[in-house]
C-alpha cells in the first residue's frame, strides 16, 4: 500500500502572496533559531513550551453524505449539503507544538525581512534556483500521527473528509500551523480522480481501499473522459485556492497525482494487494489492455493536473507508489512513457510550474529516473542519496529521503540524520523529505524537530554554498 499520501486504515498505513523582503531593504537582520524558539520559555527537554495548554476549540461548517445506487460493484457515494457546526478540540497535549508554531512562523518572518527572493523557498528550490536551506515538508504531514487530525478521522470516513472542502482544509492546514513546513499539501488521495472517470471506490475501515476493477478492454473502453474537472471534481479547486490565500506565501502550494501505473494497479487489483498477481498477470498475459488503460489514465491526469494549478498549486508531486513492483525494464515499458505524457502535456500549458516525480522503489532504477524531465526527483529512504546525486548529477534536484522511523529516535539523531542527508545530497539542490511517508505514533514534536533541523542546515555554514 502507498504510504506517501492521505489514507487512513485500521491496521494499514495511512494515506496527505509572497514574501515580502522591502521592508528592510539592503539591511539584513540577524537573528537566531535559538533566540526566538526561546521566547516562549523552555520545557524540560529545552524546547518551547506553551504557557497555556488548555485545548482550545474552532467551528467550521460540514457536510453530511448519503449513499447513492451502487455503480458496476462499489457502492457509489453522493454528498449533500447540510449546515452544521461542529465544535471540535484541537487537542493540544504537546503544549510545546503551539510554541514552536509561533516561533516557526516568526523565523519565516525573519526570512522575508532578510531580504529572500519573494517567491517561497520550495518554489525557487523545484525551480532548481540556488537557495540558502534545504526547503522542507513531509509526505502525509496531514496524518493520524497528529492529535488534532484524529479528532476528525475518528468521526468522518475518508472520502467524506478529503472531498469536503472545510474539513480538507482543516486537515491540510493543520501541519502548517504547527511546523511551519515550506510546503501545504492538499489533504486528499491518488484515488481522488476515478469516480470522474466513471471508476468508483471507497476506503473501508479496517480494509483499505476498494477499486471497482478494471481488468478487460470492455471495461477501458467504457471509461469516462475528465474534460470538465470543476464540476465532476467540484471541490478540489475550491480546496486549493482557499489553501494558497491561507498560507499567503510564506509556504509553496503542492498539489499531487498517482502515476498512472499505480492507478491502473489499484484497479486491476480492485484493492490493495501486496503482490499485484491480478495485474501483473494482465501485464504478461494482455498487455494491450494494460497499455490502453495506463494510456487513458495519463491523459486524464494531464488535464487534472493543470486543473490543480489552475485553482492553485505552485508545485504538483507524481507519486508512483507501486513503483516497487516493476523491474528496471517493466518500469521503462508500463510506467515512465505515461509519466512522461503528463509531464509533457502540463509543461506545454504550464511551462513555469515544477512537477516533482517520486517512485517508491527508486532504488535499483536511478539510471532509468534518470530519463524523467521532471524538475525533481524524489527517492524514498531505501535509495542512497550519495549513489542518486552521483548517477543523477550536480544539477538536478532531488528529494527526500530520510527514513522516517528516525522521526521517533531523540532530537539529536533526528539533527543528526537530517544533517548526513543534506551532506549527501550535495549541500545544495535538495528539497528535504522523508522518504516514505510520516508513521502513525509519530510523536508530533519530532517532527517538529526535523522541521527546525532542515531551517538550521545553512548551506554557508556548512562550507559549501548552494550552486
């Protein structure tokens, strides 16, 4: 199962205007990490510690969902509107979260007064510009790790909370608050686009998700066209254009896709298999079906993802999650050609936009990543950043890939690692990830850590300025 986007199962992974540097002109301000983490006071463990814990609660207007006649063996499911304020606490047990939060955003505001370029880091870092840091965020930052989310996840089923435009931006705003990453990712899932092309599906707790199958030919061929994404995804633009105004340029907007390799694998499979022997299968026995599906699936992300930076996002990952599951030869031959179409067919409408394209199974094919145009490559943490920069070269951009079990190891090793993969990664041209998404039981003050970490490794300091 993927584990680098919003899901949530029991028992399984689960899937997550600009600066403005004239204020101080040709004056740079100088002020450290240390100093203003100290404003709020320190906890035991010398890390900010809010004075006030007591949970504090917000309003927000929801909606109510009601099935619909089952479509071709999946439960359909429609959605009506129904206003209702629902008071829930935020949960702040870490009182030291809140704290930090602040500081983060002051240590943003720093950034601006500094005199940095008015776009956001990660933007001008996908953009391969030379930047001061290695920008961050973490793939599912939105997740059940965080005790404000499972407030949410606990009552609501996913669909109903990644396809409601308040609770999706609660969801995705949430990490942002705390942390302070470089980049808000829009809560919702790779599985996001099927039911517009006429494939249905649902995440059953306890179960994971489940696929109206799409095995034969016939069953290609009565796929729908996405031609018209604001009404037959009428909530995502809505998500993000609300997402981009929140977070006012002080973090890059990203959006995402599944790779058209692992949406056809969901399908074919009609679930979450650990094996793929029903697509794998149809890959050896009927590959023509294959090809024709993956064919249509990257035409219709094509359009999806322009929609998404139409209504917002500044940068949009592809994640081929089932990466893994394809030899360096099968990856050539049923993955990278449809990568490769969506890329080509957003950069002809939006040549100044980054895509990130990131393969968990990286490993083993960096000389075929090699051949993506995509502005950034991800890896996941089972790839040796020092092997990916060597095969890959000094000038492209990579992400990742720190293994994000550290995340529950002590500050100073989560210091310590970030630190080895920033040297690894040349000490420059890197976007700073995890290499596989953020674990349930994460303690949410680590990634914290990891967050602060990444906007301490100064590529001055450490002797080798970016390039």
């Amino acid at each position: 199962m993927p584990l680098e986007h919003h899901r949530e199962t029991s028992g399984t992974p689960e899937f997550d205007p600009l600066l403005d540097g004239s204020r101080t002109a040709n004056r740079p301000v100088q002020i450290s990490e240390e100093s203003l983490l100290s404003t709020a006071g320190p906890d035991s463990s010398g890390r900010a510690r809010d004075a006030d814990a007591t949970p504090t609660t917000h309003t927000t207007t929801m909606m109510t969902q009601a099935s619909a006649t089952p479509a071709r063996g999946v439960r359909a499911r429609a959605t009506t509107t129904k206003s209702a304020t629902v008071k829930t606490a935020t949960m702040a047990p870490r009182v030291a979260v809140a704290a930090n939060a602040r500081a983060r955003g002051a240590l943003a505001r720093v950034g601006a007064a500094n005199g940095e370029a008015k776009d956001p880091i990660l933007l001008r870092a996908a953009r391969g510009e030379d930047v001061e840091r290695p920008p961050v965020w973490l793939m599912r930052q939105a997740g059940r790790y965080m005790a404000e989310f499972r407030a949410y996840s606990t009552k609501y089923g996913f669909r109903h909370r990644s396809e409601t435009p308040e609770i999706a931006i609660e969801l995705s705003m949430q990490p942002w608050r705390a942390f302070k990453p470089d980049g808000v990712i829009m809560f919702s899932d790779i599985l996001t686009p099927l039911p517009a092309l006429g494939i249905e599906f649902d995440v059953v707790k306890g179960k994971g998700p489940v696929v109206e199958p799409v095995r034969t030919m016939a069953d290609v061929n009565a796929m729908k066209q996405l031609d018209d994404p604001d009404s037959q995804l009428p909530f995502v633009r809505e998500i993000l254009s609300t997402l981009r105004k929140e977070i006012d340029g002080q973090s890059t907007m990203l959006g995402f896709v599944g790779s058209p390799w692992t949406l056809a694998a969901y399908a074919m499979e009609g679930s979450s298999d650990r094996h793929l022997m029903t697509t794998k299968q149809i890959m050896t026995q009927d590959p023509e079906t294959l090809h024709a599906f993956l064919s249509k699936l990257a035409d219709a992300l094509g359009v999806y993802v322009c929609h998404q930076i139409d209504s917002g996002a500044q940068v949009v990952q592809i994640f081929d999650s089932w990466a893994h599951h394809l030899s360096p030869q099968q990856f050539i031959e049923f993955s990278h050609p449809y990568n490769e179409r969506i890329i080509a067919y957003v950069k002809e409408r939006h040549p100044e936009t980054p895509l990130i394209f990131h393969a968990n199974g990286g490993v083993g094919k960096l000389h075929e990543l090699k051949k993506s145009t995509a502005d950034v490559i991800g890896l996941d943490w089972n790839t040796s950043m020092s092997e990916a920069r060597a095969i890959l070269g000094p000038d492209r951009v990579l992400q990742g890939n720190m293994d994000p079990m550290y995340l529950f190891a002590s500050p100073d090793r989560i210091r310590e690692e970030v630190a080895k993969n920033v040297k690894d990664a040349g000490n420059g041209k890197h976007i700073l990830n995890v290499g596989h998404g953020v674990a349930q039981g994460t303690p949410e003050e680590n990634v914290g850590h990891f967050c602060d970490a990444a906007r301490a490794s100064l590529y001055a300091e450490a002797g080798a300025p970016a390039r």
